[in-house]
C-alpha cells in the first residue's frame, strides 16, 4: 500500500502526445497557411513597395561599365593585370597540354600508370590503366587530355589558395567562422550567374575556365584541411608547444604531416568538383570534354554520352588513385624508415626511367601525341543510339505505361498544386509561416536569419519565382530524402547493397547532369520532372553516404546492449541505431536540399522555369543584371532552407 | 622482404608497360603535317548543327584553298564577343542579330566589326506537325487557333492549351504574342533546345497536337514533316525581343526575317590576312546549310568531313569566296 | 604550512595567485565581488567558467610538487597556466627566477624549451615519427643538430629501458611503453622542471605503478624538480614532497602526505583519505611526544619512518622507541601512540 501511495505522489514523466509538441505547432501553421490559400487566393501578389527593381539594371550598367573599360586600346593597370593573369593560365593550361603531347600518348600513359603504382599501388594504377584505356576507346583522347591539363591547373591552383587559407581556418576559429558564409556563397550560387564578368575581366579561354572552375573548387580545398588540421589531437599540438615549437614549427612538424591524409583528400575533393565544372568551362573555351558535352546535346547525344563517360571514367580512377596515395603514404601509418626510404628511393628511380625510356621510344618511333588509330566509338555508337532510339521512341510499353503517365501524374499531382499553393498564397502567410516553421523546427535565430532571407527575395523582385523553385526544390527534396533514407539504411545493413551502391553513386555524382538527363527529357516529357529528376539524382548520394554513415557510426556496444535485451534486428534498427543517428540523417537532409539548389539552373535548362531559367537567360541573353538577381534569390532560399533544416543539430553541437 | 617483393614486382611491372608501349607504338603510328601560308584563324562554333556546318565548311575552304591553320573554338554566344574582342576568335560565322552586343562592341567599343550576311535567312514562327495542319486546315493562320486552344492541352497547360515556348537562350516574344493576341495558351519552357525538341518530337511521333516557337534553317526540318502558323503582319515599330519590355502591343506581329551575321574580331579585320577577305565573301543558302547539318546531325558524319565534302562538291560557289 | 624540504631555500617555481576564467568577459570577473560567488553561480551570472582561483604555492629544488583534484577540479589548467600554454587570467608564475607571466613570445619560447618539458595522458606523440625521432623532437626544435640529437635520444631512451624500439613507430608500442617514450622525451632535453600532466591516468593499474617506480627512480637519480598532476590519492602520497588538493578551482589544503592524512583540512579531505591506511603515510615526526628525562636511551629509528615500518621495533621493544634526526633525539614513540594512530584508520 506504502509503495502505491508513494508511486502515486510521483509525478508521472509521460511524454505529451505529439500534437502537443513542436511538429503538431507546425501542422497547425501549414494548416492555417491552406487555409488562406483556399480563402484568399491570387490576392496577395509581393507588393511594389517592398520591391526594388533597379538591381538588374544597375548591375547591368555595371558590366557595360566593366566591359567598357577593359576593351580599350590601353586598359588601366588593373585590367592589365588580370590581362596578365589570364594569359598566365591559358599558358599555364597550354603547356600541360603541350607537356602531354611532348610525353606521346605512349608517354603519357606509362607516366600516369608509374606514377599511381609507385604512390598508390597495383590497384590504384590498374584503374588508370583502364581509364586511359576508355579515352582511346571512347575516341576521345585529344578531348581528354585538354581537360585534364585544365583540371591540372584548376585543381594545383585552388591548392595553393585553398590549403593555405585551410590552415589558417583550421588554426584559428575566428577566420573559419568568418569564411565559412562565403564559401557556402561560392558553392551555392549557380556558375552561370558570375561567368560573364569572369569573361569580361580574363576573356574567353582555359584561362577562364580556370578562373570559373576555381570559384567551384577553392572552397572543398580550405574546408577539408582546416578539418584537418583541425583533426591533429589537441594533446600531440600541446606537447610540441610545451617543447617549446614555435607556432611555425607545430605547424610545419606536427599539424602538417599530420593531417597529410585529410590533404590529399582535400584534393581528391577538388578534383572532383572541379571535374563537375568542366561543362560550363565549356562555354567560355574551356575545350576538351566540356565542349564535346554541349555541342552533342544539340547535335548528337550519343556524343554528349560518351564525353560524359569519359568525365565519370576520368573522376572515379582519379579519386581512387588520390585516395590510395592519400592512405599508402600517410606518415602516420606508413612507419617510413631511413633503410625503406632508401629503397623506395630506387624504385622512384627505376620509375621514371621507365617513364623516359618510353619517351624516347615514342619519340623515336614517332608515336604522336594523339591516339587516334582505333577506337571503338561506332562500335559503342550502334548501342548508345539503339538505347536513345528506345527511349525516344513514343510506343514503347516503357513510355506509354510507364514514364510517361508517372511523369504527368507527378506534375498534376504533386508539382502543380505545391506550386499554386505557393504561389497564390498571400505572401505574408507563406513568409509568416515559413518564419514559424523555422522557429518551431530551428529556434529564434534560425527563424530570424529566415525572415531576413524570405525578405530579400520578395526584395529583389523575385517572389514569385522563388515560390516556384521553392516548390519545386521541395518536391525533389522530399523524393531526395525518401530515396536517400531507404537506401542508406539498406547499404548500413546490407554491404552487398553498400558494395553496389557505391559506384552507382560515383557516376551520379560526377556524370554532368546535362548528360543523364538526355533519356528523361524524352521519358517523361512534362516540363519540371526532368528538373526534379535530375536534382534528385544528383543529391541523393549524399543522402544515402549520410544515413549510411551515421548508422553504421552508432557504437556497437550500443547495439549489443539492445541486441541483449532481445531486440530483433528490425527493432535494434527502429530503436537504436535510426534515433542515434538522427544528427546524420538531419545533415543529409540539409546536404540534399543544398545540392537540389545547385542544380536549379539545370532544371530551367530542362524546363522547370523560374529562378533556373532566369540565370540561364542572364548569361545567354545577356542579362547579367538578371541572371545576379535570381542567383541572390537561389541564395537567399538556400540560406533559409540550411537554417531551417540545420538548426537545431548545430546548435547541440556547437554547445 | 614484403617492401623487396613489392619493389621488383613493381619494377617488372614499369618494364612490361614500357615495352608494351613500344610494342603498340610500333603498330599505332601516326605522321602529321600542314602547310600554313596564312597563318592560323580562329573560328568559333555554336552550339546548333547549324553553326557546326558553316564553321566546319568554313574551315574546310580556307584549309583548302589558303593553307590555313583553322583553330574552333566552342564559345557561349553572348561570351564570345569578348573572346572578339580581345582576339581570342577572330570570326563568327552564324549572329543571330545580337542587338544589344552590336551596339556595345561594334558601334561603341569598335573592337568588332560586321562581316555582312552569310546567306542564310533565319525565321522564327509558330509551327505545329503537318499532320495537324492537315487535319485542322484553319491553323493556316492564328484566327483559327482562337476557341481551339484547349485541343493543346497538356499536364502543365492546366485547363488551357499549352504553347511549347523556344530556348531561353533565343530571341523571342510569345508571351506577350499569345496575350496580344487573345489566345487562351499558356506559355510552357521546357528549357533548353534539346529539351524542347524532345519534347514536340515525342508528340509528333504520338501524331498528337502540338504548337510551338520554332525556326528555319533547321536540319530537323527535314525529318520532321512541319507547317508554320501565320500570325499577323508586320507593322512600322513592332518588336520581337520581349527584353525591350513594355506594352503586349508592340509585339503584335510575326517574327521579323532574320538576317544571320557574320562578325569579326576588329585584329583579325585588321590583320590583313586573306582569310580576311575569303570570310567577308563566305556567303550560301539556307538549303546548303540544312544540308551540310543534316550530314552531320543527322547522320553522323564527322564534321571534318562533311566540310570537306561540301566544298568539293561546290567548289564553284567555294571559289567565289577567294575571289576566283 | 611551511615545508620542511624547502626551509631556507629559495623556491624554483612560485605561482601566485593564480586566475584562469574563462568566458567572454573573464578579465572583467577578478577584482569583483563575482570572484566569490560558487561556480553555478558564476556561470549563470556572467557566463563564465572559474577553473583555477587564487592559487599560490611554491616548489623547491629536488622537490616532487603533486596537484590533487577529482575532473573539473582545475588542476590540469593549473599546471597548463604554468608555462602559459593557457594564459592565466591574473596571478604570477616565476620559475626559476624568471617572470614567466611577464615573458615576452621569445623569452617563453626560450624558457619552454631549456628551463621546462612536459608530460601528457595522451603521450602526445607524433605519429609520424620513429621513438628515436620523437625523443629527439625538443632538441629538434632548439635546433641542435642531428647526429647530436640523436645520440643523446638514444641515451635517453636507455635511461628508460627502450633502447631497442628506437626504430619503432609509436603505434607499435603498448601504452606503458609510449608513455616511456613521453618520458624520454621530456628527459632528453635534461630540463630544471618537469610538468607531468595526468601522465598515467590512460594507463593499466600494473602499469601505471611500474611507472610511478619508475619516475621515483629517475627524480631520484636526476634530482628533477616535477610539478605532478593527478586524480589518484595513493598516487599522489607515493611520488608527493608536497601535495596540493584541488576542488572547483581553489586549493583546499597544501601540505606534507602526512599533514593531509594526519590533519585534514576539512571534511572534504578527510573524506578523500579516510581509506587510506594512515600507518603507510604517518611518521614518527607525527605521532612521537617529547622525550621524558630517562627515555633517550631506548632504541633508535629515523624520524622519518614510517608508523607501518616502525611497528615491529616498537612492539617488540619495552621502552618508549626514540626518534631520532641528523643523529639528535627529537622525540619519543610509545605503543600506545601506534596504536592510536593504527586506529584511527577507517574513521
């Protein structure tokens, strides 16, 4: 009796139904926001006042000005300069490719491959082998070497911006808080919006492919070393210190060779980003596969096709080749005596023998620059073109009973209605309600940073559009979470699922997006699913390497406790390791949206209209000012969704 | 002993790559050479089959006939202007009328100069399948679209009829058009080129109706069987790029004729190079070009040769261009 | 509580009060009432976190100087403030004559590599870099040359029994031995004062007493002078000259092993030794009484033994057993005084 009386003047700590907590507060906001939408309609357009249109204008002034100024027949010093600067890199480009033409093919290959096998080993090298192997194949490899020497440059030099600026971020909290906003601006905001006034300063050019892929490329090169140096155990920095290093010394004995593995990862990062830029270099004489890309896409997308493949090949075996440098010749690992260096000295050696034996050789027997005897590209062209001709074919069961009423259905269903809801809504609902969801999911400031954000849209004239995209980006999102979701957990628990998944994300992620959107322009041919598509393919990697990551990252003493207890797998999932990796799973979500942004301007490529289509138009109809504004607007919604979505797990661990 | 294994595996290894790649250099190679009496041009190709045929027969010409060393270069149609002006390219053989680069780099910078026409008209329209054209004759002209509209209805178009919209990238003015018009459309972009033509394509092959901004010369004109709606004449101040902005009014007309041209880089103009000159005169029909874009769009013929192939088989009109 | 070690010698290191604060607004904190308010209280009233306040103490010569404290009491920050690789807040160090709080970047610099080296719980050692090459880090970074730096290394490591893992890579070795090599390297660049921060806490209880053997034999045979932080009392009472007990910040009481299990300060302390065995740490100096006419003739110990060691001469011995210093009779033990301090144990 004595313990039921006790147990009763215990309050009891149950939770409150979840309409009562902060998701059921955000039910009921979305619910008012219908709610306005059905009564009032098409009745709150963004009012003028709050608008001020002569952004456009004046950054269009402002490139005539710029434009002005530089072609005169003596430009002033600071043209001069980057004048300077740009023939430095189309040099610095020009003589790569000239190095490689000089080396033969034949030179070339045994150079990569002796390279790869004496830092990266057998596999790593055999990888390159083949990837030299499939540009011949492809016919592309005149193509092939122009953008590497172009990445080459893109990539050494956002080295040499990036690692510096990286230590310094890694070093000091101040600078990384400082960068970290501009970094997100310099991945967020669409390359076509600023490949104007990069033309006009360096002109045309690999110089200026260069200047474009590097704005892409610095900001992954200063992220992964400031983690790095960051990741040098405290302890090991103290001790150096104690010792009394100078701060150069810890730097250059300590946190350096430390964080070498996290470095040659960073460039393993950089490659690929700068890989993903090699398209739009296209469009500004950035030569080689990137031209090969667009000019197939209107004239012949088996091309368009194969140049893609070559970018894939060319991304994974460098990525494979930069990672198992990265791991083979970590110092921390690799226990590098004075007798192994020794040897390892002689092998290097008897490498570049190889190398310059072949040199001669090709030289001697006149082997040419260029591989252009045999190539299997009519070979492969038959099946390429016999898939494209399936997939354009209006009367297969594929299009007719499948793609097809899929794609209208997503539009009439889901894009459609999301998008007039959007829209039509009074902006002050939709802007006051997505402030609230933001407070309710993120916290005050979050919520405020969103305001601000939502405030500049409507600003800067662009409400509409942004409501569009919005929509839009929120479709593809959703999907993106739901694919990501699933198939994350099922790579975390099954690792044949994981072994499979892994290349397939791989060529996602460096395919140019313009490529394996070739067959769903045709398969579902609505205008916003292809956008959708795209976006969703390019993001859900991410998604998938987070969640995978997260849950194989919960501690497997964790697990056994549960799996004491008797949980069965389903429940140990359900229960444990889905809830312990929620901060995971909430970064890939926020990781997902930010990637669907980035391909926004591919969507109005493809169809989807709004804020993609307008960048697009600023470069190709010479609206600049046009093209900056809807990229603010890009921005501006990107900022507001990664507070929104991210809040309150930076917050935890920041404290 | 692992690392020794290692090193002569690795050394076996960079012998075997080496003397295989003598072994296939011995098979594979190749031997190159060009004469150069006028030095080397630089020509810029856009993106459409279009201007890879007159470029490449360009190239094939001046290859021919003045030992040139032509160079392509595959620059953005608004970007390359400044590729003009610094030198980088010295021609463009295919302007579709770039109003506002005309003004900024050829009236006020001078760092462009025009090259005169290259023969080819460029006209923009309305165009639906001929199919459609057959079975509705009244779309001979836009009064007949008027109460039909609903018959180009789509998943997007909603309750309307929806009009395929052309690339961003091109000059155009069908919003205002359809709202000039009264026409109960609505104006869909599916993006870019490729994507709209996939798009009207997979609709002519399902011989379902469709409408759309369209162009000749367009070697997909002769795949595909289409017929051109006409709209209103022309009138004194009517506009056809919806950038001027303003009235709906103003654009109550059918598209103008476009007269493509071509523009050099004021160095090249001034360089005295025949090249020059030949460039100047380079000048051939809509017909010719369809042709030669359709050899190498459509069937894929390398555009190297197609080039080729056509200044041999026209070497008469070729030899006007170098003034023989 | 002046310290029978140190009488009439000047003190090698001399901190006084001691600050570290940190938070936004640390500097604004000392010199205010705030000072005094508890912890929380700090923290919810400015936001700041008080982990060392007001700490003075001096260490001579020779000494083993041990700093007491559970986590979070302050003592890792106290002994880090001492060659500023954090800043104190307020408060002086002198070491070795030298201002240390006053130093410029170059005279700390200079004094971090001649005068002090340390020693970490997580050894701290590059994993790059062979034991041989770790060793010789501090004289690296002094800039002595190789072959110089090397060969005393290698002197070193034999000091500490690892002559033959020269060659090895720090990943290769077990804990105990990694933590030997962080000895080394802080022997190696032969300092005034040793900083052992926590050395042998990550360590296995064997291991960790092979170590503190290992460090009384190596003070005994250099004559370092170490300032030595730890959480475990029996650590503390071996290696301790002098030991400073550490809670929320402040030192609570500063003595001799004996003074801290004899005489703690408050209940706190007294709580900390109640379970050690106070015949292990008690000597004679604590429990004899002054001699009576007549007792100077009974057995002789030295005043510095231990009760535990003294129990078998004073039991088995009739009379009153005399404690004797520098030959000079100081005092007498008797058996009921062992007794009583026998069973004081436990309370």
């Amino acid at each position: 009796m004595a313990v039921a009386e006790a147990a009763q003047r215990i309050p009891h700590p149950l939770p409150a139904p979840w309409w009562r907590g902060k998701s059921g507060a955000a039910v009921l906001v979305v619910v008012a926001m219908l709610i306005a939408f059905l009564g009032w309609r098409n009745q709150g357009h963004w009012p003028a006042a709050l608008t001020w249109n002569s952004v456009g204008p004046h950054l269009d002034r402002f490139q005539t000005w710029l434009s002005d100024n530089r072609n005169v027949p003596d430009p002033n010093l600071a043209f001069r300069a980057f004048n300077g600067l740009a023939n430095f890199l189309d040099h610095l480009v020009a003589w790569s490719t000239r190095f490689f033409h000089w080396l033969t093919w034949a030179g070339t290959v045994v150079l990569g491959t002796l390279l790869v096998l004496r830092f990266g080993g057998r596999r790593a090298a055999l990888g390159v082998l083949a990837a030299f192997a499939s540009f011949a194949a492809l016919g592309l490899w005149e193509e092939s070497v122009e953008t590497f020497s172009l990445m080459l440059a893109a990539v050494s030099l956002s080295l040499l911006v990036g690692v510096p600026l990286g230590v310094l971020a890694g070093r000091s909290s101040r600078f990384n808080r400082a960068v970290t906003p501009v970094l997100d601006a310099m991945q967020i905001i669409p390359a076509f919006a600023y490949l104007m006034p990069v033309v006009i300063l360096f002109s045309v050019g690999p110089g200026a492919a260069v200047v474009t892929t590097m704005i892409y490329a610095v900001p992954p090169a200063i992220r992964i070393t400031a983690l790095g140096i960051r990741g040098v155990h405290p302890n090991t920095v103290e001790a150096a210190t104690a010792l009394g290093s100078t701060r150069w010394q810890v730097l250059t004995k300590v946190q350096l060779p430390l964080a070498r593995r996290m470095l040659l990862l960073s460039v393993n990062q950089t490659i690929l980003f700068a890989l993903s830029m090699v398209v739009i270099a296209g469009l500004i004489g950035g030569q080689g596969l990137g031209d090969s890309v667009t000019n197939g896409l209107y004239t012949d997308p088996a091309m368009a096709i194969f140049a893609g493949a070559a970018i894939v090949i060319m991304a994974i075996s460098l990525d494979r080749a930069t990672e198992a440098m990265a791991n083979r010749t970590d110092p921390a690992h690799r226990h590098l005596t004075a007798d192994r260096s020794r040897q390892l000295r002689t092998y290097t050696a008897a490498c570049a023998a190889a190398v310059g034996l072949t040199v001669v050789l090709g030289h001697v027997l006149n082997a040419g620059a260029d591989w252009s005897r045999w190539t299997a590209q009519d070979w492969l062209r038959q099946y390429v073109q016999r898939g494209l001709d399936y997939v354009q074919n209006p009367s297969t069961f594929l299009f007719r009973d499948l793609t097809n009423p899929t794609g209208n259905f997503i539009v009439q269903h889901g894009i459609q209605p999301l998008r007039s809801f959007f829209i039509e809504t009074p902006w002050p609902v939709t802007l006051i309600g997505l402030v609230l969801i933001a407070f309710l999911l993120s916290g005050l400031r979050p919520a405020l940073i969103a305001l601000v954000m939502l405030f500049v849209v409507g600003f800067v004239g662009e409400w509409t559009n942004a409501m569009d995209t919005f929509s839009q980006v929120l479709v593809a999102t959703v999907l993106t979470v739901i694919v990501g979701f699933v198939l994350g957990v099922w790579a975390a628990e099954n690792r044949y699922v994981s072994r499979a998944l892994r290349p397939i994300n791989d060529v996602l992620q460096t395919l140019p997006q313009l490529v394996y959107i070739i067959p769903f322009i045709y398969l579902m041919p609505v205008s916003g699913v292809p956008g959708i598509v795209a976006s969703v393919l390019y993001a859900a990697p991410v998604m998938i390497r987070l969640v995978q990551r997260g849950i194989e990252g919960v501690s497997p003493e964790t697990v056994e406790a549960a799996t004491a207890y008797g949980a069965t797998r389903l429940q140990v999932l359900l229960k444990v390791k889905i809830p312990l990796a929620r901060d995971a799973i909430m970064l890939g979500v926020n990781q997902a949206i930010i990637m669907v942004l980035a391909v926004v301007v591919i969507g109005g490529l493809v169809g989807s209209g709004a804020l993609g289509y307008e960048v697009a138009q600023g470069l190709q109809r010479n609206a600049f000012g046009l093209g900056v504004v809807a990229s603010i607007a890009i921005l501006a919604l990107g900022i507001t969704l990664d507070r929104v979505t991210q809040g309150r797990v930076r917050a935890r661990t920041q404290a | 002993m692992k690392d020794r294994v290692r090193g002569r595996w690795m050394a076996v290894a960079a012998a075997g790559v080496a003397i295989a790649a003598a072994a296939v250099m011995v098979v594979g190679t190749a031997g190159a050479g060009t004469k150069a009496s006028c030095g080397s041009v630089t020509l810029n190709e856009q993106a459409w089959a279009g201007s890879t045929a007159n470029t490449y027969v360009a190239k094939a010409a001046l290859e021919k006939y003045l030992g040139c060393k032509v160079n392509i270069t595959q620059i953005a149609e608004i970007p390359v202007y400044q590729a003009l002006a610094n030198g980088k390219t010295d021609a463009v053989l295919e302007d579709w009328q770039h109003v506002d680069q005309y003004k900024q780099y050829i009236d006020k910078q001078k760092t462009v100069v025009f090259g005169g026409p290259n023969g080819v008209v460029g006209h923009i329209g309305w165009f639906i399948p001929a199919y459609l054209m057959k079975e509705h004759p009244e779309f001979k002209t836009w009064k007949g679209l008027k109460g039909k509209e609903t018959l180009f209805k789509s998943p997007e178009s909603g309750s309307q009829g929806m009009f395929l919209g052309g690339d961003p990238s091109y000059v155009q003015k069908d919003q205002q058009l359809i709202k000039a018009l009264g026409l109960n459309f609505k104006f869909v972009s599916v993006g870019a080129e490729p994507a709209q033509v996939a798009r009207w394509s997979q609709l002519y092959k399902q011989h379902k109706p469709v409408i759309f901004y369209w162009y000749t010369p367009q070697y997909l004109n002769q795949e595909f069987q289409l017929a051109e709606v006409q709209l209103p004449p022309r009138f004194k101040g009517c506009v056809d790029d919806a950038k001027a902005g303003g009235d709906v009014k103003k654009y109550r007309c059918a598209y103008d004729k476009t007269i493509i041209e071509k523009v050099f880089s004021k160095k090249f103009a001034s360089s005295g190079n025949p090249a020059f000159a030949a460039m100047k005169r380079f000048s051939w029909s809509n017909a010719d070009q369809e042709t030669v874009a359709k050899w190498i769009a459509g069937d894929h013929m390398k555009p190297d040769k197609a080039g080729q192939k056509w200044v041999s088989q026209n070497a008469a009109k070729v030899k006007k261009w170098f003034g023989k | 509580m002046a310290s029978s070690n140190g009488n009439g010698r000047t003190p090698l290191i001399r901190a006084e009060g001691i600050w570290k604060i940190f938070g936004r607004n640390a500097n604004k904190v000392i010199g205010t009432p705030d000072v005094d308010l508890s912890r929380a209280e700090l923290r919810e009233k400015t936001g700041c976190v008080a982990a060392v306040r007001d700490v003075s103490f001096d260490v001579y010569p020779g000494e083993v100087f041990v700093v007491m404290g559970l986590s979070g009491s302050g003592k890792s920050t106290l002994v880090r403030t001492l060659i500023r690789l954090i800043e104190p807040t307020a408060g002086r160090v002198e070491i070795d004559g030298r201002d240390v709080t006053a130093a410029s970047r170059d005279q700390l610099l200079q004094m971090r590599r001649h005068t002090s080296s340390m020693v970490f719980q997580h050894f701290g050692l590059l994993a790059h870099r062979t034991v041989l090459d770790n060793v010789a880090f501090g004289l690296e970074v002094q800039g002595v040359a190789k072959s110089e730096r090397h060969a005393r290394a290698q002197e070193v490591l034999r000091l500490v029994g690892l002559e033959d893992a020269a060659g090895q890579f720090p990943d290769e070795l077990s804990g105990g031995m990694q933590q030997r090599v962080g000895l080394a390297r802080a022997f190696a660049v032969d300092p005034k004062v040793m900083l052992d921060a926590e050395p042998f806490s990550a360590l296995d209880p064997l291991i960790r007493r092979d170590m503190q053997d290992e460090v009384i034999r190596l003070q005994h045979e250099t004559g370092k002078t170490m300032v030595f932080i730890t959480h475990d009392l029996p650590e503390a009472l071996r290696l301790g000259d002098q030991i400073a007990i550490m809670r929320d910040g402040r030192v609570v009481q500063l003595g001799t092993p004996e003074e801290l299990v004899g005489s703690p300060a408050d209940d706190y302390v007294a709580n900390f030794v109640r379970d050690i065995p106070r015949s292990h740490v008690l000597t004679l100096r604590w429990i004899m009484r002054d001699a009576k006419p007549g007792e100077e003739d009974g057995p002789k110990l030295d005043v510095a033994t231990t009760v535990k060691r003294a129990v078998p001469l004073i039991s088995d011995s009739e009379r009153p057993v005399c404690a004797v210093d520098g030959g000079k009779i100081v005092g007498v033990v008797d058996k009921q005084a062992v007794l009583a301090a026998i069973a004081g144990e436990g309370d």
